[in-house]
C-alpha cells in the first residue's frame, strides 16, 4: 500500500498556480513572479501607500479644519483598507476556481466584460501609475535641490539638474528584474517611512513650541467658493494618499496558496499608516495651522529662518528623497509588466541574452522619458492631482465594491451590498467634484507654468 504525501495538496495548488501564471504570458512570468511571503506583500504595501505625499495631509487639514479634518483621515484609512480586502477576497476567490487574475484589467475583463480591461481600467491604471513615477522623480529632485541650497543658499545649480541626476539613479533601480526582488528595497523603504514622519511630527511640535514660529490660525481661509473648491481638493488630496492602484500586483507577488496572506500584509501596512498619517496630519497642523504647506517640511524654514535645527531639515529632506526611488520603482512594475509582455521570449530564461537586452533597454527608456516629463514639466503636481483623482479614486474606492458585488451577488438586503452601494456612489461623486477641483487648479495656476522652470 502507498503511503500519502502529506505536502501532495500544496504542490498540487503551486502547480495549478504556476500554471495559470505562465498562460498569463512573460510580464506575468517574470515580472509578477509569485515567490513572495505575507511580510513581502506588506513591505509593498507600506511602499505604495506610505509615500512622501502623506507630508500634505496638514495642507489637507488647512481646507477642512479640525474636526473634519480628522474624520476624513479616519475614514480614509477605514475605507480604503476594506476595500483592499475586498479586492483580495475577489482575486481569492477566482484563484481558486481556477481563473487566476494578477492585474487590474485581468479583473475588469473577467469581471466586468471584454473591453473594460483594454479601453478603462487599463489605460487609467496605466497613466496613474506612470504619474506616481514622474510624480516621484519630480519631488526627489525638488528635495535635492533643497538640501544644496541649505547647505548653499547663493547655488545656482537649476532644479531640472537634480531630477536628471535622481533619474539616473532610478534607471539603475529600474533594472531590479520583478517585483519579488524588491522586497529587501521596499524593508527599507518601510523604515524610511517611519524615519521621516518622525522628522516632520518632531519637527512641528518644535517649530510649534518656537518663539519664532507665526501665530497659529485654524480658520478656514477664502471666499464660499474657494472654500467648497478647497474641501473638494482636500479630500482628493487624502483619498489619493491612501491610493495604491496596484493591489492586484502586489498580492500576485505572494506564493501558493495566498488565501490570508494579503490580509496579513495589510496589517502590517496600515499599523505603519496609522502610526504616520496621523502624527504627521495631526502635529503638522497644529504647529502651522491654515499656513500649512504643501509638504510640511517646507514650513521647517519661515522667511529665510529655521523654525528647527538645521540638521532635521536635512535628515526631513534627505529620509523621503532615499525612499522615493523605491516608490518609483513599485509603480513601474505595471509599465514593466506591459513591456516585458510586448519585448520578452517566455519561452528563453529571464536571464538570457534575448530577453535581458529588451529589457534593459525599454526599462531604460521608460525611466528616461519619466525623467523629462519631470524635468520639462516642475508642475507636474497639478497634473497629478487631475490623475489621482480621475485613477486613484475609481481604481481604490470604486471597483473593489463593484468586483465584489458582482463576484460574490450579495443579497440586496445585506448590510455588505448596501455599504459598497453606498461607497460606489459617494466616490463616484467625488471622482467627478476631485477632477474638476484639479482642474480648476490647473487653469489658476497656468499663468505661472514654464517648461523647465526652476521652482
């Protein structure tokens, strides 16, 4: 009589597993490579999310005041936390079926129909993600050019300098060959997070302290309109810093069998969340109150005078700088993914000459043209906001209630069918009301936009 195979089940699921990735094509293959733990999923996590942007959240505050202020950080991180379970449960749930989806648009095709995946989700995730790329290059370089000029307030050396110079330094990074190996980066990451949050909580609570810190209002500044434009754009602002809109990747990177594993490393992420959006939101706001910048490090030095020492400027500076490489890097996987499926042999060795080639070039010159669009355009960031919330939003607040209502056909008298109802239609609205915020934006400041500008 034989004897039974204890690990016969799991190897059984990693085969099926590995199956479904391969007939995915060589991007899935070799890009999304599923060799990740838990731990791995949340150190991505804590990179896509936990990024430099969260130092806006007291120019967030500025728009909404105290209480509602706090409420919508409180909501953020409530909401967009279920809805990333949400999604895990759906990609779950066809993993086991058999019908493995390692991206967004495999959902939307799957889910949604043929076409939603191709023409929508696709595209959108496409621009978003590709922005957080630009987006991260342009703000390195605006942190660079801050540290040299502390150190030399008479430089002349132009920002568009620095973000060639970050770029370089990206397309090295860029060349780390799937998702999976960045693990070790985005460990760092993680604690590049947590360094510079206790910077910028540090550093308002001593600037707030200072004799040479400005009187502190909480009032909300502007006419009516100004005001309800300003409450529009600050809860985009706060929706889109807890954004992702690589989920699906990201959990596409965890081993057979994944149930669980995804919800682990949202755990991890979102203790790292709540321990820095929330010092960050609440210290910054308090220290500088409606004057709150749109990084608050920049509020660190009033008129020329450092409100702090001069070394936790740099060290404010210098923590996010390091970790926006890493964040450039996780959200080009999607663009890595797409080319490596159009340029790669999924039948030759990931490190072949064939397929190593393409690779280092397209990489390359996706890296080198995020390099000049950052460098052309300084003010990307308004571009951005248009992008956040036209992507981030549909793609984190929307979808996951949608795929989940289709998936699982919750009865209409549940309380679950009823609250994604709910949250489909409030992001919905604010999708629309956050673009044409963004927008407005965009032609308020026209006036001052100049190709290569030195901001």
């Amino acid at each position: 009589m034989g004897t039974l195979d204890p690990n016969a089940g799991m190897k059984d699921v990693e085969e099926r597993y590995t199956d479904s990735t391969n007939k995915l094509g060589a991007g899935a293959l070799f890009v999304l490579k599923s060799k990740g733990s838990w731990i791995h999923c949340g150190y991505h996590l804590t990179t896509a999310i936990v990024a430099p942007a969260l130092l806006s959240l007291p120019f967030a505050f500025a728009s909404l005041g105290w209480a509602a202020g706090v409420v919508c950080l409180v909501l953020g991180a409530a909401i967009s936390f279920y809805s990333y379970n949400l999604i895990s449960h759906v990609l779950e749930h066809h993993a086991q079926i058999d019908r493995r989806q390692l991206r967004f648009r495999d959902m939307a095709n799957d889910i949604l129909g043929p076409g939603w995946g191709r023409y929508y989700v696709g595209p959108i995730q496409f621009a978003v993600c590709f922005g957080a790329v630009v987006g991260s290059i342009l703000l390195a370089g605006q942190s660079m050019k801050a540290i040299y000029l502390i150190a030399n307030p008479d430089g002349t050396i132009k920002l568009y300098v620095f973000i060639i110079i970050f770029g370089v330094f990206s397309l090295v990074l860029a060349q780390m060959p799937s998702f999976h190996s960045l693990r070790h980066v985005n460990l760092i990451s993680l604690v590049l997070c947590l360094a510079y949050s206790l910077c910028a909580t540090a550093g308002s609570i001593y600037a707030g302290h200072s004799d040479k810190a400005p009187p502190r209002d909480y009032s909300i500044l502007g006419s009516s309109t100004q005001r309800t434009f300003g409450v529009f754009n600050a809860i985009a602002i706060i929706a889109t810093t807890f954004g992702n809109g690589i989920i699906p990747e990201i959990q596409a990177t965890a081993s057979a069998p994944v149930t669980g594993k995804m919800f682990k490393g949202l755990g991890l992420c979102y203790t790292i969340v709540v321990v820095t959006f929330f010092s960050v939101g609440i210290s910054g706001y308090w220290a500088f109150g409606n004057q709150s910048e749109g990084s608050i490090i920049s509020n660190f030095i009033a008129d020329g005078v450092n409100l702090v020492p001069k070394w936790l400027v740099y060290l404010s500076n210098i923590f996010p700088l390091l970790q926006l490489s890493a964040v450039a890097t996780v959200y080009l996987q999607p663009t890595n993914d797409v080319l490596e499926s159009l340029s790669v042999d999924a039948t030759k060795g990931q490190f072949s000459a064939r397929n190593v080639i393409p690779r280092i070039l397209l990489r390359s010159a996706a890296i080198a043209t995020a390099t000049t669009i950052a460098a052309m355009l300084p003010f990307f960031g308004d571009i951005n906001a248009v992008l956040g919330a036209f992507g981030f939003l549909p793609l984190d607040f929307v979808l996951p209630s949608i795929f989940y209502n289709i998936t699982f056909k919750p009865s209409r008298r549940s309380l679950i069918f009823w609250i994604n109802t709910l949250l489909i239609g409030v992001f919905a609205t604010l999708t629309v009301l956050g673009s044409i915020s963004a927008v407005r934006q965009i032609v308020l400041d026209a006036k001052n936009y100049k190709l290569f500008a030195n901001v």
